[in-house]
C-alpha cells in the first residue's frame, strides 16, 4: 500500500519511520508541489497525508485507491471536504496536539509586543545599550483589556492566560460559545465583533478559516481598534485583509502586530504582499512555527499514526474534532464525544 505525505519540509521522522517499518511505500512531497505533479504522485495511492498542500477535487478524483486522507495539523480549509465526502473518503484532523503550545507561541508574541523586546533586542545588538526613552515606553498587560476572536480550544488556553495568569480583563466574541460558558472561564461574551476590537488593547485571533471567517478582519474593522491596540494572528492568516492590515500598520491605525500566518506561505524579504512589514519596529513575523515544540511534535507524530493505521487498516477513522465539516461525513468515520 502506497501513502503520499505532502509538506516534507515538516519533517516528521518518527511517524515516517513507523509507517516504513510497517511495510508501507512512503513517498514524500515538498511543499509548493503543483496539481499536476500532485495528481501523478497520488494517482495509485492508498492515502494522502497533508499539512497546507491544498487537496483538491481533482486530486480526490484521480486517486482511484484513496482510502483517507489525514491532515497532519488542524486546519482544514485546504481540503476539498465536499468532494471527499462525495467520494466516500473520510479526512481526518489532529486537533488536540498543540493548543497550549499555540496559545503560548501567541502570548510571546503578545508580551514581546507590549514589552518591545524584539526592537530593544535590534537596539542592543546594534548599540550595546538602551536608556530609558520614551521610544522605549512598553505597555503592561495586568488590567488591560485581550479581545480573543474565537474562543475553540487556542482561543480558550489563550483566555486563561490572559486573565488567570497575567489578570487581563479578558472579552471574546465567539458566536457559537454561549455567555454561561464563557463566564465559567472568566470571560466576557462580546456578541458584536466591531464593539470587541473598539475595547481590545490586544487583538488575538484564533478563528477556524472557513466562508464566515476569510477576510473578517479587513479595513472597517481595523479601523474600529484603538491606535494604541495590537493585533496578534496565529490562525490563518486569510482571516485578515493582509492589504488592509500592511497599510493600517503605515498608516499607524494600529499600534503594531504579531503574525504568525500569511496567506502565501513562505513570507519573503521582497516580492511578497507583506514584504513591507519586515522593517517595521513594531511589527514581529514568525515563519508559522507557534505549534513547532519537541513537545507538540511528538504528540502530533503519535496522533498521526493512530490515524494512518486507522485508515490503512480498514478501521473506522475517530474524528476528535468538532468541525461541523468533519462531522457531516458518515463513512469509515466514528465520532469522539
């Protein structure tokens, strides 16, 4: 049996090794593959294994033998679930690998924002020594208001953060989490997304991408926050209008951002729509490595597995996560409560 793992650059040697000894063909594939070489790859294949190659209705088609397909990570948006739905092709995610390790990775970015460390750090480096200027002045984060934008499982670790750890006053908008909910957490509901970001100092965001969600912070809503507000994006990065956000960062609508997702992956020094925000002080990018901890890794590699056997082996494939699109599916598919 043939298994395609896309992305090979996430290099996942336990899981690869595993699935090797286990007498399967492993063929790997480096990110930016085209369609086509795609469709060649995986035409006689028994399962695709992908983290951001999308998977597409032609691809789904074209792979006579597919039999799952597991997305090493949880965003699903890359996949054509409709098409695998059609086909009897169960996907799978792995949503519980890393929401602390995210929600940490989202909070560095938070505090490094707040307290200037990566422009003192620059400061130094160049300098030796920084006096205490007012281009220096940072922020606290106690008594400060964090406005989480979807309050799933990151958002949620985020939350407690915020406000257990560092007493944010800390206000989500989430529609689908109830108020009594969110109140257990210590948590404010915010039921209008423009009244969150008017109130927020720190703006995180930690949405699914999906229909609802693609663009939702474009330039009505920057504008809305205050010019003293950062914006922290960990999620995906086309939940923001990125030419909307490159000029409300020129135009200093906002005091700067922290970014770990970008709508074309990699980020580029020159060339790349947001190539601008490079040299700018109050602006952090990270490559998308929030999730990237020996930790969450090996979790990841140990869930991935499960699952590719799951699948290898004619099993019904167990779906942990609560996405309403992995749960439409009804074949080779068993549901974790």
């Amino acid at each position: 049996m043939k298994i395609a793992r896309t992305d090979s650059e996430l290099q996942t040697p336990k899981l690869d090794a595993a699935l090797v000894a286990a007498g399967y063909d492993l063929v790997l594939l480096p990110d930016g593959v085209t369609e086509d070489a795609l469709l060649e790859a995986t035409r006689d294949t028994d399962l695709i294994l992908m983290c951001y190659t999308p998977i597409t209705r032609r691809v789904i088609e074209n792979a006579k033998s597919l039999k799952g397909i597991v997305k090493y990570g949880v965003g699903i948006d890359a996949i054509d679930i409709p098409a695998a739905i059609e086909h009897r092709v169960p996907v799978v995610n792995i949503p519980e690998y890393a929401e602390d390790t995210v929600a940490e990775g989202a909070f560095a970015l938070l505090i490094a924002l707040a307290k200037k460390l990566c422009a003192l750090n620059t400061h130094m480096t160049a300098k030796g020594w920084a006096w205490p200027e007012p281009i220096w002045l940072g922020s606290d984060i106690a008594g400060k208001t964090v406005g989480v934008v979807g309050l799933g499982k990151i958002g949620r670790s985020m939350a407690r953060m915020a406000g257990l750890g560092f007493r944010a006053n800390v206000i989500a908008y989430s529609p689908h989490t109830s108020a009594e909910d969110m109140a257990e957490l210590g948590v404010t509901k915010i039921d209008n997304l423009h009244d969150l970001l008017a109130q927020s100092d720190f703006v995180t965001i930690h949405a699914v991408l999906n229909d609802d969600t693609r663009g939702m912070i474009g330039e009505a809503e920057l504008c809305m926050m205050k010019p003293s507000a950062f914006l922290i994006n960990v999620s995906r990065g086309a939940i923001v209008d990125e030419a909307a956000l490159v000029q409300a960062i020129r135009e200093r609508w906002i005091a700067g951002a922290g970014l770990d997702v970008f709508s074309q992956e990699p980020l580029a020094r020159s060339g790349h729509p947001m190539s601008e925000l490079f040299d700018h002080p109050n602006v952090i990018l990270s490559p998308h490595l929030t999730f990237y901890t020996e930790d969450a890794m090996q979790r990841l590699e140990e869930e991935t597995l499960a699952r590719c056997l799951e699948v290898l082996e004619g099993r019904d494939v167990l779906i942990k996560s609560h996405d309403p699109r992995l749960r439409a599916q009804t074949k080779g598919v068993v549901f974790a409560d």
